[in-house]
C-alpha cells in the first residue's frame, strides 16, 4: 500500500510499504496465500478463485474490486467466482498490448498507427473520460474518425478486447488503473530474497526484516533524515535530531505511532457479523 504520510524527497511519491494485516483478517489470507501457489500452477486459476470466493461468500461481492493485468484465463475464473464484483484491468497492461498489435500490423513509425493509439491512451483519449456517457460518445467518435481506416483485424479486437475492458474500468471508476504498486513491491520482494525460492520461517524472516527497516526509515522522515520525507499535512509531527535524541523509549514509540498511525479502511460485514472485509482493491 501507499505510505501518504511521506513521499520520497526527488520525485514527490508516496512510497510503497508492506504492512501487516489485522487478527480477523489473519485466516483469509492465510488460505489465499496458500492457494496462492496453485494458481500460478492451474491453466484457468480455478482452484485459486473458487476457493477465495467460499471464503468471501458471506461478503457482498458488490462491494469488491477486483484488479489485473490482460490475462484473458485468469479473468474469465474471476468472472465466474465473482459475477457481482468489479473487475478491472491494468491500462498499463493494455497500453502494451495494443502497442504490439498495432506495431505487428502496421510499424512503429505510421501516422495512423500514431493516431489509433492517442486516441485511445492519449491526454484526451478514451482513458482519460471518467463516466460511462462521456466514454460512449468518445468512443463512438473515435471509431468513426480514426479507427475506420484501421485494419479489420485491428477493429475487431478494439470491439471486441480493448473497448469492453475499459469501459469496465470506467464503470468501476477506475479508468485509469494500474497495477504498478503490485508489480513494484513484487520486485521488492524478488530483490530482497536475491530471486531465490525461500524456506518458509526463513520468508518470514525476511519479511520482518523488511517492515523492521520501513519503521526505521519512517522514524529517519519524522526528524528529516534519509530519502523521504513528511508529507505537508504531517508536518505537525516533525521533530529535530536534538529533541528525538533526548525522548524516552516510551515517547518516540508514541510519537512515531501519533504520525503514522493508519487509517481504517472502508469495510463490509457478513450477514452473520463473523467476517469483516475490507472495501479495496484486490490485485492478481
């Protein structure tokens, strides 16, 4: 997740943090992550998705989002465990594979081709309208104005693949996701452990390793040292080296705690009240 308390000093961005989630939620995941390893290994994800949707049956699926890249098995299995969720695609993932189509089709360097795609991804394509009616009446432009002299194979998987997955996230309020923030703690994690499959109580290890070093790096932001720094709205918190330096154990656990302590997210309760889901994004 983003850290909004902080952004990185260079660039302005909200680092991404791994965090640990509550007690209830401790089962769920636990399952998920275990079937986790199935999935990458079944053709159509169904062993994975069947099993995450017995363990949310009790949740309204219409408040889960449920996000991915262009992988047409894996969504298909999402579809059929989820009918009532949103699902979404990364526009990164897309923006790639339409690159490809187009350059397989016509080059790199055809005007038309230069067209087809802006008027998808550009500043004023159809990724950047944010409802469904604008995203209509812009879609129905494009395909009269420029997508006419496309070739046929190339409109029929506009029609067919790229419309419906962006109208998708249009609908879901999403029309411009990616899943970047996953792909970038997955490098993380592949860094951290050198790349290498891991025992799991040596994982764990790691990992703790990991969320020990973002509380060191956060306490580094509160007093200005190191690579990020206190977002504007927190700068009530800051203190100076010499201040910290003279606090008691107990006073910096409470002021680091005081600054980053993290908000509740938005959540729903099984009909029974025996399980609380979290109203996020949940990426594949």
């Amino acid at each position: 997740m983003h850290d909004v308390s902080r952004h990185v000093r260079q660039c302005g961005r909200h680092p991404i943090v791994v965090g640990i989630a509550p007690a209830s939620y401790s089962r769920l995941l636990k399952d998920a992550v275990t079937l986790g390893e199935y999935a990458e290994l079944a053709p159509n994800y169904g062993l994975f998705f069947s099993h995450l949707s017995l363990l949310l049956m009790d949740c309204d699926q219409q408040a889960l989002t449920l996000g991915s890249d262009d992988e047409l098995a894996m969504r298909q299995c999402m579809q059929a465990f989820f009918p009532r969720a949103a699902l979404i695609v990364c526009t990164c993932h897309l923006q790639e594979n339409v690159k490809r189509q187009l350059d397989e089709r016509m080059g790199s360097h055809c005007e038309l081709r230069r067209s087809l795609y802006n008027g998808v991804f550009g500043e004023n394509g159809l990724t950047s309208q944010n409802d469904v009616i604008t995203f209509d009446e812009a879609t129905e432009r494009f395909s009269r104005d420029i997508l006419l002299d496309a070739p046929n194979d190339f409109k029929d998987y506009f029609e067919q693949r790229i419309r419906v997955l962006l109208r998708a996230n249009v609908q879901a309020g999403r029309n411009e996701w990616t899943n970047n923030s996953a792909e970038s703690i997955n490098h993380v994690l592949k860094q951290f452990t050198q790349w290498k499959p891991q025992q799991l109580l040596d994982l764990i290890d790691k990992l703790r390793q990991l969320v020990s070093g973002q509380f060191v790096e956060a306490d580094r932001a509160i007093v200005g040292r190191g690579d990020l720094v206190l977002a504007p709205s927190y700068n009530k918190h800051r203190l100076t080296v010499d201040v910290w330096s003279t606090m008691s154990t107990a006073q910096l656990d409470k002021a680091s705690k005081a600054c980053f302590r993290p908000l509740a997210p938005p959540s729903c309760a099984s009909t029974d009240g025996s399980l609380t889901v979290w109203r996020i994004l949940w990426m594949f």
